[in-house]
C-alpha cells in the first residue's frame, strides 16, 4: 500500500535533486528520506534510483511516479480541505429565525435535545417581516419559520428553499367575563369590542377586509400584535380577538373559544433556507419543528 507521506517525499527529492536537500525541506534526516524511498521502492516493486558513493538519480519511474503523485496529493489536500469546511459547516452555531406565537413549540424541540445539541443553536424571535431581510446576502440567520395571513404581502428571495409546515386556523376568542354568545352566529358579533393589530401591520389590512367582508363593525377597544398580551386583554373582559391555534395552547377558563366555521381563516406556516447553509443538522431540526 502506498503511503501520501512517501509519495511526498519523491516528490522532493526528484525535484531537489538529492535525498539530502529533501531532508533539509521536509524536516526529515537523511537516513529517514532514505528508508522511506527503499519502502516506496518495495511497495511499488519497482527500481527507483540509481544509487552510487556520490550521488542518488531518479529513474525514469520515478520521474513518472513523481508526476502522478503530484496528482494524487493535490486531490489528496482538496478531500481533506473539503472535509474540513463540511465539518466546520456542520459544528458552527445554527442561527435560527422564529416568529413569537411558534415558539412554544420551538422550546419543547429544545427540551428533548442533548445539551451540547442544544448549545449549538441560537434563536431569533421576530415577526416575519423582520426575519426575512436577515436570510439575506450578508444575513446571520441559516433559517426562519415565519408565517403569511391570506396576500399580505410578504415577500422573499427567490434563492430561498420554501417548504410549508402547517396550516393555523383562526379562531374567535371571547371573554369569558361576557355573556354566553353561543351559537355565535355572524350577526352575534356585531358591534363588539375587539383587540386589533396595529393598524401599520400587515396583519391589520387583511383582518380590514375579513372584517368588512363580514360585516362586523369592530370597536377597537386595544392594539397588540402580541397574542399573550391579545389573550390577556381578552380574558379582563375588554374584548373579542382573532388569535391562531398556536396562540390558544393552555388557554386559561377566562375567555371562550367560539364555534364559528363561517369564520374558515388560517395564516400558512413554512420555512425558509438559504441554500448554500443547509446541512443535515439544520434539516433534521426544522423536520422536528415541523413535526
């Protein structure tokens, strides 16, 4: 079996001239160069130098030989480069973009990680439109799960890898401090107090429409683009709110979930790669978050 440090080390010597001088280069002694020649010889089965009392000169083999293995090491320090960037690649920190209603299930991902698994991610919690721009060129994020409410706007890259995760439905949430509302007909919900988005977000222009299309003459009784705060505002009794699924998990007894299939509105979650960050252990975090 041929060994790379032998090939390298003909390499010197057909080159320099002498076992001595290739010695001198390589930080070897020139008894060492010798032996490693006579191995080389062995291995290959064939003569490779014309020896005598003064001088040592490469046949016309190992002038061959040497060519090929200059060859042979360059493909050799390409591999092992290569391997070294997939490495670096795949050990550095995952910088990961999530909008703040999933990161309830970005957190329970993270509880059943191994600590040094865990220690490899870092996580940004932003909405939407607020992450994109940094999945950009010269952005810091690999990744984002981020969500899009009807057309609403919201663009991206077209180098970006897309992949959707879910559908989450909206849901009419009513303080439980009202009176009983069922069956929560359209024409029940009228005129009511409501938590709005502020008016500057995408959100607001579409829930604009919902509403108009239904007719329901919202009096605003607050802002938020936060569900939690939506949720606790809600549950004081000062108004009704749209809020998704993944806003509603462990909802306490203080407000009420209304039936209301008329409604059939969902915002599309998915996410978003740069391509060229991609690697087997980004995948198999965002397949556990889509799970």
């Amino acid at each position: 079996m041929l060994k790379p440090e032998h090939l390298r080390t003909l390499r010197e010597v057909v080159q320099l001239g002498s076992f001595a001088a290739a010695a001198n280069r390589l930080g070897y002694t020139s008894s060492a160069v010798s032996q490693q020649m006579a191995a080389l010889e062995r291995a290959t089965g064939v003569k490779l130098f014309h020896r005598s009392a003064h001088s040592v000169l490469p046949t016309d083999a190992a002038e061959v030989l040497a060519r090929h293995a200059e060859i042979v090491l360059g493909d050799l320090e390409r591999m092992v480069a290569t391997v070294q960037a997939v490495h670096s690649n795949s050990e550095r920190r995952l910088q990961l973009g999530v909008f703040p209603s999933f990161c309830d299930v970005l957190t329970g991902v993270l509880r059943d990680l191994d600590p040094a698994e865990r220690a490899g991610i870092k996580v940004t919690v932003a909405e939407p439109s607020q992450l994109i721009p940094r999945l950009g060129a010269g952005g810091e994020l690999d990744a984002a799960i981020v969500y899009q409410v009807g057309n609403s706007g919201l663009s991206w890259p077209p180098a970006l890898h897309r992949s959707w995760v879910a559908e989450d439905h909206y849901h009419v949430v009513l303080p439980g401090l009202w009176p009983d509302l069922a069956p929560h007909r359209v024409e029940q919900l009228v005129d009511l107090p409501w938590i709005m988005h502020h008016p500057a977000s995408s959100d607001a222009s579409f829930f604009d429409g919902l509403f108009g299309r239904w007719s329901l003459h919202p009096r605003v009784a607050g802002y938020s683009d936060d569900f939690k705060i939506t949720m606790a505002l809600v549950g004081a009794g000062l108004g009704a709110a749209l809020v998704p699924d993944l806003a509603l998990r462990d909802h306490g007894s203080d407000v009420v979930i209304a039936d209301t299939p008329w409604l059939n509105t969902s915002r599309s979650i998915f996410t978003l790669v740069r391509p060229d960050r991609e690697t087997a252990r980004l995948r198999e975090l965002l397949d556990a978050l889509a799970v």
